[in-house]
C-alpha cells in the first residue's frame, strides 16, 4: 500500500508541474528570435494618431506603432492596407489609398517604434474621426488580423496613406 500512495503522490506532482509550467514559460519573454510572437501581430502592438506639421494643401496625421518587451521584432513594407475610419463607433465613408514607396522595409520591434502618415486634402469636405483600422504589409504580404489606431482626427474624400517609416 505504501509503494501505491507514493506513486500516486509522485504522479499527481508531475501531472501539477505539466499543468503550471506552460503558463510559466508563456509569461516569459525569450531572448532567442524566432520564439516569442512577433511584435506585427495586431495584439501585440499598440497604434495611437497624432497631428503631424501641415503641408501646402493638406493637413498631416501620424500614426505611431510600438511593442512592449517580449516580442520579435518583424519586418512591415509600404502602406497598410484597408484603412477604414470610425467616429464613437460608426465607420466613416471615406477610403484612402496608399501613397509612396511600397517596397521599403523597415523593422519593428521593442525599443523600434515605426510610423506612418495620414494625409488629408484641406479643400475637401471633411469628418471627424476618433479611430482608424488597418492591416499592416510585409515584404510578402499582409499580415493577418486588423490593427487599431486611436486619436482624433478629421478625413476627407482624396485622404492617402503613407508607407511605414522608422522611428516615432
């Protein structure tokens, strides 16, 4: 009976320590590339619009992405795609297209925040906008899931979207 109880006991510790350790090796970060998620992942960056300096003829926004500690930096590549606007909820009407270079690359990571520019014709008519959705592109292709922006802001038909730049 006693070698039974040990084994069970022995057992029932090893089935504990399988359960807990998955939850532990997931909360740390790893200092390997390639084993923690990578930083272009729509959940694991964070997106906020500023207003930028005007140029003649149009009003500027930026788009500032960055990732915490804890995640592979990645490559993104020209303009996101799908860019919708919303106002508390409600999607706008207006659609942008992209402007620039759409084959540069640039890196993405903890402590390598990247930007892209919103740009919005001033002779247009214009509404207003608290968040912008978009999908992020890599050098060979889009990146899956939808990413969020938010700030205030204020679009028109004609607005364009720039490629993804380095820095804040």
């Amino acid at each position: 009976m006693r070698t039974n109880r040990k084994t069970a006991v022995t057992l029932a510790a090893v089935l504990l320590a399988a359960v807990a350790a998955p939850a532990v090796a997931q909360a740390s970060p790893s200092t390997e590339s390639g084993t923690t998620p990578s930083a272009c992942r729509p959940a694991n960056h964070t997106a906020k619009i500023t207003s930028a300096p005007a140029s003649a003829g149009h009003h500027h926004y930026r788009v500032t992405l960055r990732a915490p500690r804890g995640y592979d930096p990645c490559e993104l590549a020209g303009s996101p795609n799908d860019v919708r606007f919303s106002d508390r909820g409600s999607q706008t009407r207006i659609t942008a297209r992209p402007y620039g270079d759409q084959r540069a690359v640039v890196i993405f990571g903890p402590g390598h925040p990247v930007h892209f520019d919103i740009q919005v014709p001033n002779d247009a008519r214009q509404v207003s906008a608290d968040e912008a959705s978009f999908t992020l592109q890599a050098p060979d292709g889009q990146i899956p899931g939808t990413s969020f922006a938010e700030g205030g802001l204020k679009v028109a038909t004609g607005t364009l979207i720039g490629p993804m730049r380095q820095g804040a």
